[in-house]
C-alpha cells in the first residue's frame, strides 16, 4: 500500500484517483472545446462540466 495524505491508499482511493486524473483530462478538453463553440452549445458543455464536478465532488464526500 501507498501512503497518501498521512493514510494508507487502498483500492478505493487508487480508484478516486484514477476517476479524478481522468476527470481533470476530460474537464481540460471540454473547456478548450467550448472556446470554438456558439453560446447555446457553451452552455451545454458548462452544465456537462458541472455535472462532472459535481460527481467527483459526491465520490469525494463518500470516502470521507
């Protein structure tokens, strides 16, 4: 096992890790995608990225 943040790092938390990076990727895309779109389509991606971040953020909660 890994230590992270003064606890041990289970499969659990690899797996929020992973879900994180992989959100983040996703999230830098889709801002930079937006750029290039018309307003109506820009909101759509915010509330697509909202969505995201407010899965991570329930992941999150949980494992505390």
């Amino acid at each position: 096992m890994l230590m992270a943040w003064g606890g041990s790092l289970n499969k659990e938390g690899s797996d929020y890790l992973r879900k994180l990076k992989e959100a983040e990727k996703v999230i830098a895309f889709l801002e930079n995608l937006k750029i290039d779109l018309k307003p109506k389509d820009q909101e759509n991606i915010k509330r697509t990225i909202e969505l995201i971040i407010d899965f991570i953020t329930n992941i999150s909660e949980n494992k505390e």
